[in-house]
C-alpha cells in the first residue's frame, strides 16, 4: 500500500512524501528508522479494483479483463514481456490504457520489474492486481497468475452487474412513478380543482388531500427538488467519514431481501478475493489485508482486519471470522476443514462457486418478485389519484339525479 505522510525530521525540518507499506502501523515504523516523526499519515487513494471500477480513472473492466486474458496467453506462448506489452499497447484502442502500458513497457526495457511498473499506475492495476504479478513473478508462473485475474475479474465483474440488476429495475420504475406523479400534481390537478372551487360543493377527503399535495407541489415544488438534493449530498458526504460509512453499510447489510443478497456477495467477493490471492502465492497477511480493502462493506472489512490481526498472533483465520458474526456458519466451517487439510485456497474457491450461484438466484427471485409489486405500486398511486379526482363529479351526478 501507499501512504502519504507528513512529519518532521529530529531537526525540526518539515517533510512530506509518499512510502509504501503493507499497512499504517509499518509504515510509521519505515519513517521512525528514517527519524521522521510523523504528524500526518493517511493511504493513498486508488481507483483500482478496491474501488470496485476494476481499473479506475479511464480503464474499464472490458478493457483490463480483455488485456489480462490476452497477456496470459501471449506469455503462456513463451513471448518475450517487452514484446506482449507492445503488442496489448499497439491495439489498445483505449488511449489512457494504451499510454499506461507504453510506460511499462519502457520500464520493464530498463530492467524493472512488471510488478513494480505497474504499481506505478494504480488508476490502472490496484494493490491486489500488482501483487499478483508479484508472486507470478517470483514463481515463475506469470502465466498461470495472469489466467487467475482474467477469471477473477470477469467473476468479479458478474458479482458487480448482479447489484445494478438487483437495483436497476426498482430505482427506474420508482423514479418513474415519481416523475408521473409530479407532472400529475404540478399540471393536471390544479384544473381539476379550479372546476371544484367554482361549483363551491364540498370536497371528499381523498379528493382534499390530493388538491392540497398539488398546491404544495405548485408552491414549493423547487424546495422539494432542492432539499432532496441537499439530503443525497449530505448522504454521500456523511458515507465518507468513517462512522457513516459503517452506519450505512450496517444498516444495508440488516436490510430486508436486499441486505440477505448484499451480504450473499460481500461472502462471495471475500472468498473469490482470498482464494484468488492464496493460492498465487501472496503470503496470508498480505493476502487479508487486500481482501479487507476490496470487500466494499466496512462491517466485513473491519471483520477480515480483524482477522488479519489473529492471524499476525498465531491463530487460525477461522475462528475470529466465526466470533465476528459477519460471516453465515457454513463459511466459517468450510474454511476451518480448508486450514486443517492445507486447502484454504480450493475451499474458498467452493465458498465463492457456491455463493456467487446463490447471489444469481436471489437476484432472480428479487425480480420476479419486484416487478408485479412495482407494477401494483404504480398502478395504485396513479389510479388513487385518478379516482380522488372523479369522486366529487360522481357526488355531483348523484345529486342531479
């Protein structure tokens, strides 16, 4: 990881700058020998695959899944690193893509390491992506490692599309609704209730509250859009801090139906994630720490953490995932026979086949189920509204007769 820190030398010398390190703590430790006192220290940020862009900035998922099968199997061909990067650059038609990995390979020319090359663009290849390389790099098995992204990303692509269709659907008919709504309150009503007013007959209840709602919608519509816009910033604002960023992600994961499929894929990235790592090679703790930062949930984040810290005393990763109570008892169980048999990689592996196949299945029922529940939802505002407004003129026709 990269941190960006600010101190003072035993002289009183003020210093900033950036140090790589697998966490916070090691990294003041880096700049205690360098007899820095830190004032300031907080991780760079990145808009890798932490972030859930899988390649960030100007680098889409299609494009970083497409390079990295493409690289596997030029380098399972025996083509020489300088010679693929050339090639992936030269039809890359992504430009801030194609700039990227010029710039690695005129590193890699001068002797640097890929890992290392790539590190320096973590818009491009976030943490868990360079450590990879790494380990493919130290093994030998550069090849094997780049299969393992190219099928880690594209899982991990379907998980991310599971969400947006899990969220899609409801938003868009709810806004929808919304919209027509307005539109019926802001232009329609308000000719309906001028014809009332004239009549001077006294209005059914629904009728009242529906011509009260379009003469507030008339009167401070604008106060409307504009508090619901300070309430979504404030949301978005409120979600960067650390308290409630864990309130909301909390609160999610307690949420009925959705919070069931949210935690579904949180389970499945984790074990995707950790498995993919594990069994290239990434040692343990580098391994949970990567997993921690890639979960997306800061419940299941503080969860593996804490882990990560057990593991660093001894323990097995098992136990501090089960006192946690962010992980269901057959996770748990599972990577408790993984650890005793030497096959945490393979088991997690099942963990995440079996979750992700979960997280499709719930999202189905979720749709089949929204869709007649959303429809009833619209019909029913629409025709209160509707009825609400025929209800004075089915009184006056009754008193005619």
């Amino acid at each position: 990881m990269l941190f960006e820190y600010t101190g003072r030398t035993r002289s009183g010398e003020a210093r900033t700058g950036e140090i790589k390190a697998m966490h916070r703590e090691e990294a003041i430790a880096l700049l205690r020998k360098q007899n820095i006192v830190v004032t300031a220290i907080k991780e760079k940020e990145a808009t890798g695959l932490s972030k859930l862009s899988f390649g960030g900035g100007s680098v889409s998922v299609k494009d970083l899944a497409v390079f990295t099968k493409q690289f596997s199997v030029m380098i399972d061909a025996g083509l020489p690193l300088v010679q693929c990067l050339e090639a992936l650059a030269s039809q890359q038609e992504n430009k801030f893509f194609q700039k990227t990995l010029f710039e690695i390979r005129g590193d890699v020319e001068t002797g640097m390491t890929l890992a290392d090359s790539m590190e320096k663009h973590p818009k491009a290849f976030d943490n868990l992506y360079v450590n990879m390389i790494a380990a493919g790099e130290a093994g030998g098995i550069l090849d094997i490692i780049m299969q393992r992204l190219s099928v880690y990303i594209e899982k991990a692509y379907k998980l991310r599309a599971a969400v947006k269709s899990a969220l899609v659907y409801p938003t868009t008919v709810f806004s929808f609704a919304i919209i027509i709504v307005a539109v019926i309150l802001w232009k329609v009503i308000p000719a309906f209730a001028g014809m009332f007013k004239s009549m001077g007959a006294e209005l059914p209840l629904p009728t009242r509250i529906v011509v009260a709602m379009s003469h507030f919608m008339v009167s401070f519509g604008w106060l409307l859009i504009v508090f619901v816009v300070l309430v979504v910033i404030g949301l978005r604002q409120y979600y960067k801090t650390n308290g409630g960023r864990h309130m909301i992600d909390g609160l999610l994961l307690k949420a009925p139906i959705l919070g069931t499929i949210l935690r579904k894929i949180a389970v499945a990235r984790f074990s995707r994630t950790l498995s993919t790592l594990v069994s290239s090679g990434v040692p343990i703790l580098e391994g949970l720490y990567i997993t921690a930062k890639t979960s997306g949930n800061a419940i299941i984040e503080d969860a593996v953490l804490s882990t990560r810290k057990s593991v660093e005393e001894g323990k097995t990763v098992s136990d501090p995932l089960k006192d946690s109570g962010a992980f269901p008892p057959m996770v748990t169980q599972m990577v408790t026979v993984g650890e005793s048999t030497g096959a945490l990689d393979t088991m997690l592996s099942k963990i995440a086949d079996f979750y992700e196949d979960e997280v499709d299945t719930a999202v189905a029922s979720l749709m089949s189920l929204m869709e007649p529940v959303m429809i009833m939802f619209l019909g029913g505002l629409v025709g209160g509204i509707v009825v609400s407004m025929y209800l004075p003129i089915f009184k006056i026709i009754t008193l005619v007769k």
